[in-house]
C-alpha cells in the first residue's frame, strides 16, 4: 500500500515513506517538482513490492529487453540492460538524449523494478560552439523560458546552465531543452530559482 508523506521547509520539499512501485516513486518525485515555489527536493522515497508485483530479476530482465527491442525510437543494438535485485541498469551509446530518455520511459513502469540507473552514453555529433547555439535556439522556442537569463557554456559535450529562472519546473524545462540538442552528454544545471525575490540554488 502506497505510504507517502511530504514535508515543505523553505521552499525544498522531502518526500519520505514508501511507494509500491518504482514508476509510482517516480511520478512522486515529477508531480513535486511542478509545484509553485518548489527550489529543491529531497527524494526520501523507498519502493516497497507488494507479493503480487514481486519478479525474478531474469523475468524483469526479458520484459526490459522486449520493451527496448519494441520501442522504434531507439536505434536497435545500442542499448543493455542488466538486473540486479530488482535494479535496472541502462548501458550502451545514442546519438540523443530522447533516445537515452525513451529507454527509460520504456523500463520504468515494469513490474517488479525497484530502481533504474541510466548509463547510456551520448555521442558527441556537433561542435561545443554549435551545441551552445543550438540550445539557445531551443530556449527561444520555449514560451515559458526567458533565453536571455540563462547563460550556456559548454566543454566538449558537456554543458552548463547558468543564470535565474521563476520556478523549479522552468529550471527543470531548461535542463530538458539543454538535454535536446544533438551531441549532449552531461548538462550541469546550475540555473537559480527566483522565488519571492530570494534566489536559492
């Protein structure tokens, strides 16, 4: 049975309890961070299987296998999947980070999984200097992002937000645009959110 509690102090909320399924953890953690005045959120969550939902981790396994093989937004052959104790790991090299992201949304809701850690690579296709343009030009077509408060560097593949957005959820949708240009394999986000004319990281 589903036993979650929220605690909120200053703007970080602590959700603490247990859930019966990694996906429902997992939704937990997302629906936190569209509230208003969210700045941080501290992930106390334990998932606790019921009987019914237990799985061996060879049967977990299979049906991670199956959902990745079936998915046609991941190239086939390029990601792996090994379980432990109920614990999915992603292995393997995409060109983007949708298709890192889809073979996690491909796993998560599986029955059984108790967690997932995503090590899939990504393959650098652009140059840095066309990465940072890149994700300028994806910043601008976001309605709710200010491009001009947000600083972008990069470092080979690696990019780094800097600057001040209104909400969590904003810092959370620049990361996401950051993420979407081709060539990205680690987005550092250290965007500021603006609440109540405080800034917290």
């Amino acid at each position: 049975m589903t036993d979650i509690g929220v605690l909120v102090k200053d703007g970080t909320v602590t959700l603490n309890g247990y859930a019966t399924s990694y996906g429902e953890k997992w939704d937990a953690v997302r629906l936190a961070k569209r509230v208003g005045g969210v700045k941080a959120i501290a992930d106390d969550l334990q998932v606790k299987l019921p009987d019914s939902r237990q799985r061996t981790d060879g049967d977990i396994a299979a049906a991670a296998a199956h959902q990745i093989e079936w998915s046609t937004t991941i190239p086939t052959g390029t990601v792996n999947v090994t379980v432990r104790e109920g614990w999915i790991t992603l292995e393997g090299e995409v060109e983007w980070w949708y298709q890192k992201n889809a073979a996690e949304n491909a796993v998560q809701y599986l029955a059984g999984v108790k967690g997932l850690s995503n090590l899939i690579t990504i393959k650098p296709k652009l140059a840095p200097a066309e990465i940072a343009t890149a994700i300028k030009s994806a910043f601008e077509r976001y309605a709710l992002l200010d491009a001009n408060k947000i600083q972008v560097e990069t470092s080979g593949s690696k990019v780094t937000l800097r600057g001040k957005v209104r909400s969590y959820a904003e810092k959370d949708e620049s990361e996401q645009a950051a993420w979407a240009a081709s060539g990205v394999s680690w987005v550092d986000n250290h965007l500021k959110v603006e609440w109540f004319g405080s800034f917290a990281e």
